[in-house]
C-alpha cells in the first residue's frame, strides 16, 4: 500500500521545485551578478534558502546528520560578519564564486535527500512549523530572485530578457473606470490569528497577535494606479515641483535624478513616448498604459497621491477590506511576470499584479514578540524607516500571500514591483 | 480711561520679551555660530521669527505697512534657495554676518513698534490666528535657540557656560521607585478639539483633527528613566551589542562611534566616573544620577526598553494619560535649563525636563488637512521617517506644551532634550 | 640721542599694523564667517599669527614673559586634535565666538607690548630667524584672510563688498598681443640661497636647497591669459568636453557642476554676458575683458593650456625667467584688489594679479630638509597631490614674494586668486 | 618550404597563449567577480584586450573582417558610458553575465584566426606598431588579471588559492645587508629612444621623448625593503604617529584602519605573529620575513622612508641605474607569483618581485605627445595624483618590462604588487 505524502512533505518538495523551475534560464554567470546594494546573487538565494534548513532542522533534529560542508554553516548565514578591510557584508556575496552553482546545486541535492529521510519520521510539531517557516522564507527568496535578476538584466548593457516570450498581447480591452468604494469605520480586528496547536497553519511573526483597531469611514479604489494615470503626473510637471513632495522625497528625486518610474526609458518611436523594461524584454508604454504602474517608490505614491488630493491607505484600511476578499489575481503562477489590466466590476487588483505601497510605518502590533532566538532576528530589527506593502505582485508565489501578509521597504526603493492604490 | 491690553497684545509683548530674556547672555559672535547641521545661528532665529509677523501679518494686514529691509524677505525664509554653487542653504545662515546683530534687533524693533500699530485697530480674526501662529513659531525658536547655543558652547573648545550659576544642588533625594501605572484600553479620543470660532483658541495643524483611536490595556512608567539605570544598560554593554538594536540604529552607533548619550564625556575624577555638559556648565554625574537620562536619540530609547524587556509608549497612550494630568512640570519658567529628579507618588514627569521619544512614527491623523499656502508648508513635509516626541523640556515655554502637542525628529537626533518613559 | 629702531623691529611692526589695516572694515560678526571648507574665519587668522610669536619667540625667549591666557596655546595651534566627536578641527574654527574678537585684539596688543620688550633686548639670531618666520607667516594668512573673506561676502546673500570704492575705470586699454618668449635651455640653478649668518636674510624651508635643474629649451607668454581668452574657450563649449581634461579634473567638473571660473555669474545684462564678484562688488565681466582670468583651478588651467596646444610652464622654467626680472606688479600694495590689464612690451605681469599655476606637483627639493620640531611640520607634510604656483596676486604683500617663493594648492582649488601663463 | 614564421606573428601566438594558460585555473563564475574598485573581471580582461585588436587593426586593416558581434565594440570599451541611472560605468562590468565566458573565448578565437589571415598579408608597418601595442597592452591585462583574482580570492570568505600549489619552501637563506650604492650625479639621459622606422620596436607613448636631466649625486640601497624591516616600523607604533606620515597618508591609515600591509592578517600561531595571503594561498609570515614586503601604498613607502631618515628614489635616479643593468629577477616566468628573497651581492631586484614606489608623480616628459586618436587617450588622462612605479613584480611578464617602463597608481593604491627601495 502506498502511503500517501504528507501535505508538507508534499509542500516542500513543490517549494523547492518551483525554485529549479525559476533559475532554470540562468547561467552559473547569471547567478554571479549582483547589480544594486538591494540585491543578492540568484546563486547566494538558492544557498542560503537551503542553509535555512540545514541550520534550524536537519542540523537540530535529524539524527546522524552530517553538514554538506561545515563552512557554509557561516557562509550563507544573512548576517555573517564582513571579513575583510571594508567590505560590506552583503556586497562580499558577489564574491562567491566558489562554491561553485554545481556545488550549491549538489549541496541543495543533499539537503532535499535529507529532508526525506526526515520526512519518513515522525516530526515533532516544532519541526513542522520550522519547515513552514522555511518554505516561506524560500517563496520570499523566489519573489527576490526574479527582482534581482530583472535588475541584473536590465543593468547588462545588452537588455537581456529573463522569459523567453514577449508579453502577450492583450486585447484592446480599457481598465476599468476608477470609481471609490466606501467603507463605514469602527473597530475592525487585523492581524493573522495563528492557530498554534496546528503547525502546518503559518504567518510570519509580524502579522500577529491580531488586534483590533478603530477605523474612520473611508473610500478607497476599485483598482490599482494605471500607467496612463502616472503619465499625467508626469505630464504636470510632477518630477520638478517640490510642493508636492514629502522633503525626503525630494531629495530622493534630486538625487536619483528621478524623472519617470524605474525601468522606464524615453523611446521617440513609441506612441506614448516611452518604453519599459519587463522580465520579458523591452515593450512600448503604448501597449502597457492600462497596467498598473509599478516600480514606483513610496515617495513617488505618496506624491502621486498628493496630487490627486487623495491619500494612501492604511495598512488597517487595506486588510479590513482584503480580508473580505478571495485571494486571487496575477500572480506568479500565471507566468505572465508584469502587471496586467484590471478586470471586472468589483474591487480589483487587490492580491497580485504589483504590492500597494501603504500610509503605514513598519511597526510591531500591540504586544508584538518576535520569535525566540536567531529564528527571530529577522523582522523586528527592520522597524524603523520603512513602509508597509500589502497584497502581493505577479511574482509573488500564488500560496504566499494573503490578506494579512505584511512587507516592508525603504520609502525610496523601487527595485521590487510596487505601485499605488489610492484612498480618501 | 485706559484701555486695558488685548489678551493678544500682552501675550505677544510677553513671548517677544522672553526671546529678549534667554538672548541677553550671548554676544554678537555668539550668534554667529551654526555647530552641528541641525543648528541655525541665534542671530537667524531672531530674525526668522520677526520675519514671519512681517511676512504673515504686517505685509498683508497692516495699511501703510513698510517693510524693514526688502531683501530681508527672502534672507529669513527657512526655505529660499541656495544662491552658491554646492553652498545647502541652510548653512547659508553662518554667512550672514551682516546684517548685523544690531541691524537685526532694529528689524525686531521696527515690528514689534507696528504690531503695537495694528493691535490698535480691531483685528480680522485670520489676524490674531495669525498672531497665535507666530508667537507659538517663536516659542518653538525659542527652544531651539537654546538647543543649539548649548551645542555651540559645547563645540568651542574653552567649554563655556550660557547660564552663570551652576544647577542648583539638589538635596540628596533619590528618585521616586519606577513604578508601572495601568490603564485600561477602549476606544479613546486624542487630538486638539480646536475651535474655530475662538481666533485665541491655538493648536498647530497636526494636532488636528480629533480623532478616535483603540486603546489596548496597557502599563505605563510613572516617571522617566534616570541616568543611574542608563548607566546599567551602559555598564552591560549595550553600545556593543547589535541584537539590542534596530538595524538603523546600529548603524547609528557605529557611524557616530557611540559611547553614551551626547554631552557625556569620560571623568575619572567623578564617582559615576563621568560629566556631564550643561547649559550651566559641566557637572559630575554623580550629583545627577537620579536626574532623567537626556539628549538621547531614538535607537538608544528604543534599545534601552528592548534592553529592560519593556517597549515606549505609543503617542496615543501617552496622550489619553497626559490629557487627564494637569500640565506642569520642569519647563522654562523653572530657569533650571537641565532636568530635575522626580519627586512625588503619582504619574510624574509627563511634562518639562525632557522630550519622551514615543514609537509612533510622525504621520498626519486621520483627515489631516495642512494649512493652505505656505503657512501650510511646514509640517506635512517632514511626515517621512521621524518619530513623535512628547512632553517639553526644561527649555520649554511652559505655556507652550500641552497633552495634544506632537514634537517630531530624525530617530538618530541626539541635540534636543529628549528623554525616555518606559511601557509594557 | 635715540636708537634707530632696528630693520626687524620695523618690520614687525609694519606687518602688524598691515594686518590691523586689512581688517579695519570687518565687524566682529564678519569675522567669525567660515564660509568653505578652505576657508578659516578672520579672527582666527588673527589670533593664530599673533599664536605663532607667543609660542616660538616668546614663551621659549622672554625672561618672565607671561603668556596671555593659557587655553590659547592649544586653541590657535593649527593642527590641535578635534575636541568633541565627529567634529573636524579645522571646522571648529567657526564655533569660537569666544574668545571674542575684542579679546583677541586684547591678545595681539599684549604680544606687541611683549615683543617691543623683546626687541629692547640683544636678540640670538635663532631668534631673529623665528620672528622673520612668524612675520612672513603672518603675510601668509594676511593673504588667506582676504581671500576668505571673499569667499564669505560672495556666499552672504546680500553679497558684501569688502572695498569701499568700485574698481577704478580703467582707460579702454587693450592687453599687449600674446608673444612668445625664446629661452634656451640648459643647466641652470634654482631656489633660495639662504645666508643662515644672516638672521634677516629669509625664505621658506621647501625653497632650500638650491639645486641645479637641466632645462630644455622652451617658449614662454608674455603675459597670463585674459578673461578675453578664456571666454573662448568656454565659447567652444570647454566645459562639456571631457576630453580636454585630466580625468580628475573632470571628476571636478562634473561634481562642482563648473560652467565658468568661481565668482563667475551670468548676467544678460553685460555685453560680455557675465559679472564678476570681486573684493569691491560685482563687475561687469566687459569691463574686465583684458584683465588676468582669475580663480580657476589648475585643472581648468591644464584643460586651457591644452586646448590652447600649449602647456603649462614648470616652476623651474618659471624660475629660471623670474629670476632675471624686477619683482614688481600688480601686489597687495596697489590697493587695487583685483588682477589688472598688463601694460608693457617685455615679460609681464611675473608677480602679482594672481599666482600662476605649473606644470610641477609640490614636492621637497633634492636634500630638501624640513626644520627642526614643530616649526618644521608644516611645509612637508603637504607634498601630496598639490600643484606649485608661482608669483603672488593682487592680495600678497608686495616684499613677501619672491622669484623663488613656492605657493601650492590641491589642483581643484579654485578660492585662491589663481590664474594662467602659458608655455611651449 | 615551411616560410619561417614571422617574429611579430610568433609574439602574438605566445602573448595570447600566455592568457589562456594565466585564466586556466579560473571557472567561469571566478571569472565573474570584481571585489574592489580597482579590479575588473577576468572575463572582461579577456573581452576587452581582444577588442583591443578588432577595434584597431581588424576592423580597419583586415578586408572583409566581419565583427564577431557588433555589441561588443561599445561593450569591451574601457571608456563607454554608462547606461543606468547611477550605475557608474566600471561597476557595470560585473554585470557582464552575457556574454558568457564560453562567448568570449569564441571571440578571442575568432579574433585569433582572423589575425592569422592578417598575418598571411604582408603589414603596412602602422599595422605592426598596432599589433604590438595591442600586445603589451594584453600583458598589461595579464598582469591586473592576476591582482584582480588575488583580491578576488582574498574578498571570498573560503579565501581561495590560485596555485595549486604553495610557496616553495626557500632554504633558509638570509637576504644580503641593506648597503649603499654610490652614484655620482650629472646629466643623464632617461626615456626610451624608440626607433620608429622599425615597427616591432616599441615602447609606450609616455616613456617618450628621450630628455636630458640632471641628476644630484645620490645613494640607492642595493636591494628592495624586507618585511622583516617592515615589522620594525611597525614596531615602533608607525600607524599610529601622525608625524611620520604626509598628510593625506595619515588620512588614508585612518579611512582605511590600515595596521599592517594589504593581505597581512595578525595570526597567533605564527612565530613573527602574521600571516600574509599569497596567490598560493596563507603563509606565516615567519618563514617569509627576508622577501620584500608587498603591496604598500605609496604612503606607506614614504613613511618607511621618512621613518628611516631615508627618501624614495626619483623615477630618474631608478632609471639611471636599471639601464645599466642586465632586465632579469623574479617576474612572472618564474612561476613564483610572490616577491622571493634577494640573492647577490650587487644591486639585486630591480626587476621583478615587486614595483618600487619612487618619489615622483606621474607626469609627461618634456615634450610628450600621446598618440592621434582614441589609441592615446589612455595615458595622458592621468597625469594627475598618480606616482611613479618601476621595475615590474612576480607577475608582470619578463618581456614586458624595461628600465625605462613607467607604471603608476594612485598614492593609496595597495592591491598591486608594490614595495619599496630606500635613497637617501
């Protein structure tokens, strides 16, 4: 009789394949490169996604388990000390060319072959819930490494192309008007109610405990900034008019000479006057201006914002409403890889396509405790100067998201697909 | 018969008298001088604020109104461009050696003679929430004046002393037990419940507008935390351990090279085995262990509480007790210029001695409309990476401060008088 | 019968009293302006030269010489240690409101007093040589403080005049046509002959040894190039071409944003199209056509030259050409502030107007030895990455220059009145 | 009859093998990496020198050469510009993931045999003096490949070895006694007197012309500075006495927390306490305290120096005497790849084991012209804060090299192989 897998065996062994699935067009060169102090080597995510299981179960419960190799213990460790005069830690990851991807490969081998021996015990209900801890982790590396690499592409002066097709053309089909759905207040419960006694129920540490809040009446979008929206605010002189700015923005914008999204360039033969680097190659604005906007910075929604005498959301005011909603939407999973035109009558766009950059600082719920020990590193030492994201893009893996899910970036970063819901 | 004094007019001779006051220690070349980036010369607060009552009130109020000195318009403006290659405007004002100290208090008294003019007419109310703007701006640079001459006596190597007694020696009082005072939570109201219809009537646009907020129950420190138990968060070496800290803040010590808070300096010579830089001069801090630690930036408040296992209060806590206490404290009018052990058995402290660092971020409440125009610039900008002070200082107008006042600053700001209050 | 004052004597005393001449029209507050990072406040240069006598002359020489007030010692050194954390030493100049100008005026008459007792005495000739050193010392930063409190009137928004009176309207006389002189090369000797017997004689320790250079023959300009020339220059879009520079030099193109020399500023309504800051207010750059170029870097002199196909003279070619003439020209004694139309058919304009840069990089002669101790750390260390000018400007006092006096800067300084000859 | 292969085309078949052999023990991801500012990637070193030929003898010589790929004539440029906001153009290089190294060896081998098509032709003697600049420029390359990949496997925290094998062991030999050389001065004549009607004649443009100098008499020691010296001045806490140091140097050991030369790490099990990274992996510095001590900036040569009341030798004084001497030591045809400890009893390393700093900046000799057109925009560019290098090291081919061979760095440049010789 055959036994059937276990749900997060099972589970694991779709995570992980997803991972060969998406570095399958990159070359042991391609996962060399790192091209902005936001990114990481593709080689370095499959490593270090693979070291997380090593370090918090194979090593701690697997019995007989014998380490692939001792120093990588160190090596793939996020937060390693820097060993040489002035080298920033993370930037010494473009350094690894040894071990080599083969070896990491070989060292990913091992581990899943370890992982099934593991499976084939009994798990005590913490090692489940150490190993949904990191599919999670590796699913957020998956959504990383294909930020990286489009990065990485675009920064190679040949513009090279991560998926083999063009975008599909889509029928001349409009986005939706935008119209505000309005929401009355009180107070309404945020927060993932994580059911302990079931370790293969998962949120990160950041979503908990659930709490409630008090909520002004509001209105809110039916979907998401489109880039024909963008291009008027452009087009009103946007990039040059510091009223319309957080000061901090300006500066951003000074700096970075900012005149038009990330990954935008001036093209005299497009009918819109731009082209627009995808994980697909180039393609002109022209046949993209319904899509969402995307790879906009937070300063650059809060200014677009502004602009329209409008506001941002809340991150409260996001998750009353999404909680309501069916997780669905352009994921990674439909392989289109770029946001796509809203459709539908209802509230849209609100998981997939691009995350929605919030009025919300990253800060811990009431009573916020972060897991015990190096498990617990990770998300509370991030809270200070960065905003909440919600909902997801259309790289983000489709089981990943959900309503309560919350990320987190720098105010001025634009690297990761990030765009603009407004609210009142 | 005699008119008796507008409510205005006497409150206007009385804040433009007390910059006088606080300015008569200091020399000419005193108020050259711009330390630190955070500074303006004293000279320039002197005339920033005469400034605004010109621009504000005279130039559009008064009939017949003849401006001091055209170009002064534009010099003292806090926001006009920079005129040289490279030159940030803001250090612009240590060039201003002319107009001279005596030119300025000409202009000073140029408007305070023609506000005695237009107080005689009976006034618009727009005027007199006008006159309630300026006059508060002034206070605000009143306490400024004093941050920043603190930090430039501090900087000149001679070391010198803006009072000319020292602190007062304080009997040998220990300071009341830190004790945690608990507050149920609910639905609570914060914010200035500002009326319109009273041009006297003043709060600052982003105390507005009154708002509910959901309180979860929560324990609250009923004093600030003292030098002494600072010392014991030091003596743990916590400037050398990251885990203690927010990433940024990290990254703060390291950059700053970070011992202990700002003004203190190593003293063999004294028992607590160091000194501490005052607006009177340096004194052992021995004699002042029991005083609440100050000129603490952010990181150090936020790492001292991960260090006792507590947390810092939110704005809204804070605000939902302090509402209730009645506001007094070791403010301005105390002239002590540094803070004071605790002394009493109830919530002590809430106001005066020092600023408390809250972990709320600086954002606009919900429905926040700036002031339109430019009177309107000033707070909204800055809504990006700062966090809520809440309290006043020794430096403090004591009719300045109250319950609903929301001070804000860089998390890594160190200059001001800023201080600590523990919650759980 | 009177004693005829000694040469020394009166030379002290006419070098002090030049320094009470220059500043006669700075208040207190335009003294303590420190406007760039080159630059040091007025008074410090004041209290710094008087620093020099008291620690080298009379602290060691006097009998029962009382030092003024003990703190100065460290205060007005150059290079004391930065006192509080972070802070530059050099940048601390601008915080030293006290000791207070009248103060340090108290200091330098008390020196005085000291020195004229000094001088009643039959003085060692080690003594001798350190006062010339601390009076050419004090000719140095008369120089340094007229060009810093250029600086510090250009970038006060009110843009100050140093000079009472306008340039003088010079006659419509054009500069002689640029000729090239013939000099053969050959072996020739440069540098300073000191007569260490003769405690008057004097010169800098880097113009020591002199040494003997081989020298091919070479073409050397009968003057520097003029505004005219340089306008030309910028005509043929200099300034956008990086292929005219040095790579460096483009580097501080590109950073300091450089369209035409410092102080340079468009103005539409000059026929030439620009106006020039000068020490007596802004000049229409049409009337100063023929005048030197002033205030250009050495990588703008180098770009010229090269643009030019020319070069820029060594200092020994330089020398070897000065050596021969009469030092006269346009120095600080004309009282004319600002470089000035040549006149004459031979070599001209060899001293004064503004220093020439070379070809040369600053570095010790061959058995080139600094002077012993603390008097010695000054010329040396400097021998990195700086270019040798030659030949003084219209700010040097007029006997401090010489054919063999060694100037240098960092080849992006463009504060300094520095200016071009070329060569061949 | 075999036609005897021509010298010029038997030259590029030994220089390009040479290439091939040095890269060998790389893998394409070793190939990848870029660690520090200075460094390029080994597969760009191979692209670009290739380039090198397409760019200026194929293409324009050779009929009907068809382009490998018409992307690389702007990609394998040392000068294109960037294409990102913000990328600067070098940093780019470590994007190069495409083409791939497989690509570029394709390249390399269709340049190799569309050369030989050319060398069937008989060469118009521009085409040789083409081919012979492309090669040295390729052991140029040669030689930053190998400093490149020694950073590279430093920066990599398993600290790679590039040989397989270590050091060997030396017997234990004593270097000779430092002595002095005596060299009575006069004119000389430095510069290399290139014979341009001969086309394989070569030199680079900036060791041309051919100049008279006079030259003071000098000592020069007989053998390059050891580290067993080097530890004495270091010793004598030379890192932290700012009085040994030029100014800019002391800047530098304070930036860069430099105690000890680049690649030397403290190492309590070894007898002199250091280990010191080599292209063959660690070594104690115990068995290694007679070679010369190695990569050094110029800062540290001028303080060893300054320390020992001794100077660096001008790049004429070094010229004067390496042309009398017979070009042979341990350069990169030794296999060596590390300096070796000096043998004989005359004036021994000059060449080879590693460059000596001289005491002279890098500029044109009088006279200098670079070359028309894109070939001579590399040298002169630079002529600004670089000083003089001589001699070559244990990686710079053995017929590269010459006494008139002018290399140059920035004065804090260490990554290279650079040591030290005394004069006085």
């Amino acid at each position: 009789m055959i036994t059937p897998m276990s749900t997060l065996q099972s589970k694991y062994q779709a995570v992980r394949s997803m991972t060969r699935s998406l570095v399958a067009p990159l070359s042991a060169e391609d996962q060399m490169v790192q091209s902005c102090p936001e990114a990481s080597p593709v080689k370095w995510h499959q490593a270090h996604t693979t070291w997380f299981f090593e370090t918090f179960v194979l090593r701690p419960y697997l019995c007989d388990y014998r380490p692939f190799r001792e120093e990588f213990h160190r090596l793939f460790n996020s937060y390693y000390l820097a060993l040489g005069e002035e080298i920033p830690e993370k930037k010494l990851r473009a350094s690894f060319s040894r071990p080599s991807l083969d070896e990491v490969l070989a060292f990913r081998a091992h581990v899943d072959q370890e992982m099934e021996r593991l499976f084939a015990c009994s798990l005590d209900p913490e090692v489940s819930r150490r190993i949904m801890l990191g599919l999670n982790h590796e699913q957020q590396h998956q959504e990383l490494a294909l930020t990286d690499i489009k990065h990485a592409f675009f920064s190679n002066p040949l513009r090279l192309s991560y998926g083999s097709a063009a975008l599909p053309k889509e029928a001349p089909q409009p986005s939706p008007q935008l119209r505000w759905l309005d929401f009355e207040g009180g107070i309404t419960e945020i927060g993932y109610p994580l059911n302990v006694a079931e370790p293969l129920d998962f949120c990160f540490d950041n979503e908990t405990p659930c709490h409630k809040v008090y909520l002004a009446p509001f209105l809110i979008a039916n979907r998401k900034v489109t880039c024909r929206e963008y291009l008027e605010f452009m087009a009103d002189e946007a990039y040059t008019r510091p009223s319309l700015w957080l000061s901090e923005g300006w500066e951003a914008v000074t700096r970075g000479a900012w005149k038009a999204p990330l990954y935008w360039e001036r093209d005299a033969g497009d009918a819109a006057g731009w082209r627009i680097f995808t994980l697909k190659g180039w393609h002109g604005l022209a046949e993209l201006l319904d899509t969402p906007v995307c790879h906009v910075s937070f300063f650059e929604a809060d200014a677009f914002a502004r602009w329209r005498a409008c506001r941002l959301p809340t991150e409260a005011e996001w998750e009353s409403i999404a909680s309501r909603e069916r997780r669905h939407g352009n994921l990674l999973d439909t392989g289109r890889l770029h946001p796509a035109v809203a459709t539908g009558a209802g509230m849209e766009q609100l998981f997939g396509d691009c995350w929605e950059w919030t009025a919300s600082p990253y800060l811990g719920y009431p009573g916020y405790k972060p897991l015990p020990g190096a498990l617990g590193e990770y998300n509370g030492k991030f809270m200070s100067n960065q905003m909440i994201l919600r909902g997801g893009s259309c790289i983000t893996p489709a089981d990943h998201v959900r309503a309560t899910y919350r990320n987190f970036f720098h105010p001025a970063t634009r690297w990761q697909f990030t765009g603009i819901r407004l609210a009142i």
